[in-house]
C-alpha cells in the first residue's frame, strides 16, 4: 500500500456517522510497518480491493472499515510470542521488519452486512481479520452497537426482570441446580432428583449440557415427568419453579424441541448457543414463549489463549444480543481457567446499557458449592445473578433437598444489607 492508500483506512469519530458503523476493540501482533498492517486488516475485513482495474472510483468512503484508535509499540528481540516471527504466518506483502504489539479501534460500516447474525460474523471474526497480512496473531477483544444496529434486534424476551417476577424471586441470586449423574438416568430417578432439589429451595432444576433427546432419557417423557414433579413442589412449598430442559440438537429441531419440553411441561429451555449458532438462537427466540438459558460449550476454544481468538465478552454480547434470557458462563475458580476481571468483564457485558436490549441474567459457573456463595457474591456486589451448583447439591450426603437447604443457608447465614448495584 502507498502512504495514501493506508491513510484512506483511517478517521476520527468526527469524521463518521458513528450510527452508520459498529466499533471493534483488536489487539495483535504484526511484522513490518504497523500502520500499514491495521490498513490491511480494515481492507479485508471490508472492501478488500476497492477499486477495478482502470476505473476511477473508490468504495472506501462507503464500504470500509477505519481505524479511529490506533497505539503500536516495538517488541524487544525475542520478547514476543514465537509465531509472529515465523514466516509461513507473517502473510504475503508483510516484508521485513519489528515486531509490534498494537491496539486498535476500528469503525466497521454494519451496512455491508445487515442485521444478520452469520455476515456480521463473517465480517468482524473471519477469514478478514484472521488471514490479515503481516498480522499472524490477533484478538477481538470487544464489540460496540449504535442504537441503529441495536434496534433491530429483539434482544431477551424476559431477562432479569422477567426471570424474578416468574420465579417469585427478589432481593436475592437466582438459585440453579444441574441434576447429576449429568447423562446417565432414566426419566423417572431424573425427575426424582430435582423433586427433591426444589423441595429444599433450589428455584432451578436444569439438564446438563451434554444431556440431549436421548434414548434413555427422552425429552417428551424427561420433560412429562419433571413438568409434574415441578408442580407438585411448587404445591408443597408455595413458590413457582422451573424445569430447564436441554433442547441442543440441529437447528432444524429446534423448534419442534421446543415445543415438545414446554407443551410436556418444561417452562424454561437450554441451548448451547455457540454450537448451534447464534442465528439459530435467534430464530428460536422469535418462537419461544419460556425463557432461554445459554450454555458456553465451545468458548474456552476461541477465547482462552491470550492475544490470539475472540474475548469471551464478545460471544456474552452476541448471546444477549441474539435473545438468551441467562447466560451461563465460565466464572470463578481454578477450574475455569477463567481470571477474575474476564468474569466480571462478561457479567457486566450481560447488564450494562445496550440500547433496547433487556440485560440478561449472568450465571458464572463450575464447581460452585454453598461454600463458594459468598465469595461470588462479594466478587459481583449485586444479587442481579444466577447461582449454579451441581455436586454441590446433588452429591450432598443427604440427597438433594439437603444441598439446595445448604444453598439458601449460606445465602442466609451471610447477613448483609442486599441489592442490585453495579458489577464492580
């Protein structure tokens, strides 16, 4: 690129109608002229060649993506990750030269693809940004919506809100319970259990993840029979409760999973929303009349190795933006591998302002007992979050009913002055 064709991929927010564009936070590491490398990585992600041959025209003013932030720093010899300083992932065109480490934020037009939840992927996270010349490591830290964008998305149908007000459940976290054994019941021990689990005060009673519509445990007789131990605990204990039934499949089922858990008398349904797509989750949202809860299978994959893939945040933005009511996410813990701030940092992407789009309830996970509770609270400063355990109820000496009374008395015996505030 010549001086002048690298300075047409930059502007200032004066500059734009920032309606008109997303913004997107990259971090990544180059080989050459840095500048030069995040003019690149707005071309692919955008226009590509923005000219034909022999004709004067130019698409950029229209089509282009623009860097409005832009910081590089050299990297001492040796100092950065191995893989940039490899040949076959510095790209063609890279040339010779340092090393930098660089951030960048970048004004994407949403006018090249739509309110359409694939192209926006193919555009903010593909072959553009992961094949950019002269950058071989890259990361997409965040993402940023105009209300224009935002306005055309249905977002959560209950959410936070509507979650508390069909639970009957204020002032206090949202209390999950994973039946366990996770896969390896048949209906009638599975509905048992979360009988017991509601009796002892758990509010949600859910499938594992990795329990499908399976031949030994089926979602239409899984879902009969909890449906109606769910209403016999609500009978004995006075307050509502859900079933979180697992409707994972292929997207074309969807629908017809949906229909079958909630008409059998699942009130609450489950997706593993990065395996199935986020389009499909959408789709579903359009249909669904219970809540949708998010699970993260997947995420780990694209979003544990620092300076390379997408930052959990973003897929939690993408979550609640395609329609998830909670979003189960990796929390605290050694067993996550997840750092603290990256946890907050999703929680807060599920409740801070986004334009028309209701908060999702967050719901950080793994390994969480009643003698975790406190400290999680402590960590979120709010009760606005969903509280799951699974062991920690389920493998409680004393049966379930114990491990969810073992639940709400920690939550008791912590005796402070509650309510919602900002995620710290």
């Amino acid at each position: 690129m010549t001086s002048d064709d690298i300075a047409g991929f930059f502007a200032t927010r004066d500059a734009i109608d920032r309606e008109q564009y997303l913004e997107l936070d990259f971090s990544f590491e180059c080989v050459g002229d840095p500048r030069e490398a995040a003019a690149h990585l707005c071309a692919e992600q955008s226009t590509a060649q923005w000219k034909r041959v022999g004709v004067d025209e130019d698409v950029r003013p229209q089509f282009a993506a623009k860097v409005l932030e832009f910081d590089a720093r050299p990297l001492p010899h040796g100092f950065s990750i191995p893989l940039a300083h490899s040949p076959q992932t510095a790209g063609p065109g890279a040339g010779p030269g340092a090393v930098h480490a660089c951030r960048a934020t970048i004004a994407h037009p949403h006018g090249n693809f739509g309110a359409r939840l694939p192209n926006l992927l193919s555009a903010i996270c593909g072959e553009g940004v992961f094949f950019s010349p002269g950058i071989p490591l890259i990361r997409l830290e965040d993402v940023r919506f105009p209300a224009s964008y935002l306005a055309q998305f249905d977002g959560p149908q209950f959410g936070i809100a509507g979650l508390r007000a069909q639970l009957q459940v204020f002032n206090r976290p949202i209390f999950f319970g994973v039946i366990k054994p996770n896969i390896g019941l048949p209906p009638e021990s599975f509905a048992a259990l979360g009988y017991e689990s509601w009796v002892g005060g758990l509010d949600i009673a859910k499938d594992d993840e990795m329990l499908a519509d399976m031949p030994w445990c089926p979602l239409a007789e899984r879902a009969a029979l909890l449906g109606a131990a769910r209403r016999r605990a609500e009978a004995v204990t006075g307050v509502p409760k859900l079933y979180l039934a697992n409707i994972t499949d292929e997207v074309d089922q969807l629908v017809a999973l949906h229909d079958v858990a909630v008409e059998q008398g699942a009130n609450a349904v489950l997706v593993n929303t990065m395996p199935v797509g986020l389009s499909g989750v959408r789709m579903l949202r359009r249909h669904a009349t219970v809540p949708i809860i998010a699970h993260f299978p997947m995420i780990a994959a694209w979003s544990r190795v620092p300076g390379y893939g997408i930052h959990s945040r973003v897929m939690t933005r993408l979550q609640r933006l395609a329609g998830c009511d909670a979003i189960i996410m990796p929390g605290f813990g050694p067993r996550m591998f997840t750092p603290e701030h990256e946890v907050l940092e999703n929680v807060r992407a599920c409740v801070e302002p986004m334009g028309t789009i209701a908060p999702s309830l967050p719901v950080p996970g793994g390994s969480d007992s009643a003698a975790t509770l406190e400290a999680v609270y402590r960590k979120l400063g709010t009760v606005d979050f969903g509280f799951v355990a699974g062991r920690g109820i389920f493998g409680h000496p004393e049966g379930p009913a114990a491990g969810a009374r073992n639940i709400r008395d920690a939550w008791s015996a912590i005796g402070t002055d509650v309510g919602s505030a900002p995620i710290h």
